[in-house]
C-alpha cells in the first residue's frame, strides 16, 4: 500500500514548501519503490472487500502510564536553533520496543514553530504530512509553518516530530543512491519470465539492503509504535491531551492514537483518510481504480486544452488512455534520452511514476501535459523524468531521501503482504487491469515487494472505534485517487466520535486546498474546538 504524503497547495491557494511535483503529490504517501498505490472499490472483482464488522477494533491502552515509561514521559527536551529562522529544534527518545523499555531507546527529531500571538494560547498542534516516510519536520519548517492561516499559528505552536525509521529520526536506509537509481528503473510490467525474475531480483536486493542497514530498527517502525511515541511527545511538551493535523498516511498515524489514547485526544483533524479494516489487497486494488479515477479526470480536461498530445477535442478518456498506453509500451521497448548528468534514460518504469505523481493534484495537469508533449513529440524525457524523480524524492546531484525506504519498512510491518509470489500476481491481474486499464498492471507488480521483506509483519487489518474520544473531523475528497472517498467514510463510521467532512473536488486531501468552505470548517475546529455538522460537504 503506498498512500504518500498530502498535497503541498500551488501559490495560488497557499504556498508550498517547493516548486517541484515533490509539493504536488502528498504524504503521504505510498507509491512506487515500496509497492504503489491504492484507491476506490472495482465492480466485478475477486477480491471481497474487508467490512469494518469482519475485524477486531483496536484496543486502547490502560490511561496510567507504566512505570517502566515513566523517564520516557519525564523528560525534559532541549530546545536549540535549526538553522531555519523562527524554529527550535530537539531530540526526544522513545524506547525501541515497548514490550521492552530496557532494550534501548530511539531517537525521535522535533521542531517547533512557537505562537505568535497576541491572544489565547491552545498548546501545541502536531502536524503529520503522511507517508509513511515524509517528514514532518521538512512540512513544518517549509510549509506549515509560514502556509497555515495566521490565525492558527497565531494560537498554536506548530510541532513536527519525524516518526520513527523516518529522515531525521533514527531512519532506515536500504541501498545507496547509484543502486536506487537502479531500482527505480526496474521494468514493473514484466512480460516475460526473464522480467519477471529481474523484477524479484530488484526486491529482494531493496529488502536485504534494508535488513541489512537497519537491522533492529526494522522491526519497530510500526504504526503502533510511532503512535505511542506521540504520546510521548504530548507528555513532554506538557499537553494534557494531543491536538493533530494528518494527512493521507497521517490520518492513519492519527486514528491509531486515538484508539490506543481515546481520553486524550484534543482537536484531531485526519484529512485524507485511510480506513484501517481493509487488507493490503484490497487497499492496493482500491487505489488502483482511485488513480484511474484521477486520470479519467485528467483526459477530460487534457482534450478541452491546446497542448494536449494525447487527443483533440472529443476524445474520451478511453482513447487518451489508450494513446498513454501506447506511449508506455514504447518506452519500454525504447527508452527515450533525458538529459541526465547520470547517464538515465526515461523507460516505462520512471515515465509511469512521472505521470502518476502528477494524479495527486489537478494543478499538476499543465506541468504534465507540457512533460508529455515534449517527450512523446521531441523524443525528450527530461520534464517526465523530472516528475518521476520528484516523486522519489531524488535531488539534483542524484541523492535519494529515505522517504521510499521508509516507505515500505511500515507498511510491510504493519499489513501482511497482498501477494506471496508472482503467480499470484499474474492471477490477479485481471481484476487490477479492470480497475485501471492504463496503470492496474504495474500497481499490481509493485504490491508483490513486501513477500520478500526480512522482518515479518507485526500488524493486521483491524477496525478503530476510540470510545469515549472527543470529537474527531475526518476529511474525504470525492475524486482522491490516493485515498478514496469511501476509505473516509469507512473511519468515519468507525470511530465513535468522528464527523465526516467531504470536499466534493478533485485531487488528494482538502484542507488549504482553495475551498474556503473546507478551511473555514477546520479552523473553526482548531481554534474554537467545535466540529462541523456530521455529513457537511464542501466544494
């Protein structure tokens, strides 16, 4: 499952942490390198999908705090300078294993952006961007911390800790950055055997890389555990209960809190919400039709512009679909220059990444339409490669983050895998095919990476109820390709105190995305802590 982080909005509704595609897909949050995306249910498929009934709630933990945590809950951070004006930073420890305090501790990073003020101080508001793997430090000090309404900062001290496994937290690292170009091109639609084992190849060598780096550390970055580190975090920044801000992976992060933490939950805000009962199968497969969603969406308006090379005026999406698809399989039969210093041409592999992460947010369209012509008319795959790298978080001098990494560290911890080998991934094909004609085949290869990952799963599908919580706004977009629409109706109707709040539009995740109806309602919440009517919707 590969949610990504949440959307970075363009200048035009609200600053972004960057120019690139990086601030236009999201956190969270989980996509390519790790196994690729998810999105809404398919008619007509094998797979039955997981009903919140069919599953046990996640349980809360006893409200006194263990002794054995009790110097973790105690401490005292030391807050110094970041090197990015008006934020501090710190280092908090949690223990590496919960089961065993004693074992060892891991290091957790924290930044601050303390209120501005004048007027009422509400205590801290932790922000998550989503994942698993973004960090939420690089979110707060680029975006959040000078992009969320004044109002907000004004009252809050905006606060990022990087979970555990992720960036400036103790992280995983898997391969270096010569080998994760390596991966990153891998064919992901095998057509053959001799494919198909080169493409097994490429995952084992990403797991044994991350088994190998990151030994003991890869057995504690589950969901749980970094939720109970925030609970941490809530203690020593002297919080009586938890304010929050998720997105995409981030709501995930957030529910789980509040089922393990139910009376001391605050203001929580999950935008862009994951439903926790679902299989990893399912999710992928949900996701698979969301992104074909976002692209069907994208056809239509691509054919009403000037510079679309994929169809004129009256074109259906079916046939610029087909023209995409076309144009994929001859990139993967001839891999076009892209003028990389590194020697990179565009393949199939990284030109489907490139035009995926420009399905996260419809302000990427232009950007996309502009890649595709020069690549497809000009023989040049530099702006699709562009995209395709932006996604991976790859700088210009070749430099990976550990986002993808981490990526897939958590979710193969927290969900058993959708697949134990390739056959089973060839049988179920036709049901991923049917959800997106144009990417359900490689979404259906990229879920098959975590069969072969070292350190088995320690989570299961389960469902959230948080009794006895306070209110919670769950956030859903009706056309989000990377966390549907009915995954937030699926928490919604789990969480005991949950209001449901949609934005009928298109793109992933709602809040600071140009509906005022969506903002206005959340910052209500925030700064006055009453929640919208249950079922509000916004466009």
């Amino acid at each position: 499952m590969h949610i990504r982080r949440a959307l970075r909005p363009n200048s035009s509704r609200g600053p972004r942490p960057r120019t690139s595609l990086r601030a236009v897909r999201a956190g969270g949050t989980l996509l390519a390198a790790a196994a690729l995306l998810v999105s809404a249910c398919t008619p007509g498929t094998t797979q039955r999908r997981t009903e919140p009934a069919a599953v046990a709630a996640l349980a809360a933990l006893p409200r006194a705090t263990p002794p054995a945590l009790s110097s973790y809950y105690g401490q005292k951070p030391s807050w110094r300078d970041c090197g990015v004006a008006g934020f501090e930073c710190a280092t908090v420890k949690a223990p590496l294993d919960y089961d065993r305090p004693a074992a060892g501790d891991v290091r957790l990073a924290v930044a601050r952006k303390k209120a501005s003020g004048p007027g009422k101080r509400l205590g801290s508001l932790l922000l998550n961007p989503g994942g698993p793997g973004g960090s939420a430090i690089a979110y707060l000090q680029h975006y959040a911390g000078v992009g969320y309404p004044e109002e907000v900062r004004a009252s809050y001290d905006l606060v990022a800790m990087d979970p555990r496994g992720v960036s400036r937290s103790d992280s995983v690292q898997c391969l270096d950055d010569r080998d994760m170009d390596t991966y990153t091109q891998t064919d992901f639609t095998p057509d053959d055997r001799k494919e198909t084992d080169a493409l097994v190849a490429a995952y084992r060598k990403f797991a044994e890389g991350c088994g190998a780096h990151a030994a003991r550390l890869l057995r504690h970055v589950s969901t749980v555990e970094a939720a109970r580190d925030m609970d941490i975090l809530r203690a020593v920044l002297g919080d009586g209960k938890l304010n929050y801000v998720g997105a995409s992976y981030g709501t995930f992060l957030g529910a789980t809190y509040a089922g393990l933490f139910p009376q001391r939950v605050g203001r929580l805000v999950l935008d862009g919400a994951m439903d926790p009962s679902l299989s990893a199968r399912r999710m992928n497969l949900d996701q698979a039709a969301g992104f074909d969603g976002a692209f069907q969406s994208f056809a239509k308006d691509c054919v009403r512009q000037s510079d679309c090379t994929l169809g004129g005026p009256g074109a259906t999406p079916k046939q610029v679909g087909d023209q995409l698809a076309t144009f994929f399989r001859k990139l993967d039969a001839h891999p076009i220059p892209a003028g990389d210093a590194g020697g990179r041409s565009l393949g199939e592999s990284l030109g489907t990444i490139g035009v995926i992460a420009a399905m996260y947010d419809q302000a990427a369209w232009p950007q996309l339409r502009a890649a595709l012509t020069s690549a497809m008319k000009h023989n040049d795959g530099a702006a699709l490669l562009a995209l395709a790298d932006s996604y991976y978080e790859r700088d210009s001098s070749g430099h990976y983050t550990n986002l993808m990494y981490a990526n897939a560290a958590v979710n193969c911890l927290d969900l058993p895998a959708p697949f134990a080998d390739p056959e089973q991934v060839e049988e179920a094909l036709p049901a991923f095919e049917k959800a997106s004609p144009v990417f359900g085949r490689g979404l259906a290869w990229n879920t098959l990476n975590c069969a072969y990952w070292p350190v088995k799963p320690t989570g299961q599908s389960h469902r959230i109820e948080a009794r006895g919580a306070a209110p919670i706004v769950v956030v859903g977009t009706t056309r989000d390709p990377a966390t549907p629409y009915r995954w937030a109706q699926g928490l919604s109707r789990q969480l005991a105190s949950a209001r449901l709040l949609t934005f009928d539009g298109d793109g992933h995740t709602a809040y600071r995305r140009g509906s005022g109806c969506i903002d206005s309602a959340i910052n209500t919440y925030l700064l006055q802590g009453t929640p919208p009517a249950n079922g509000k919707r916004c466009s």
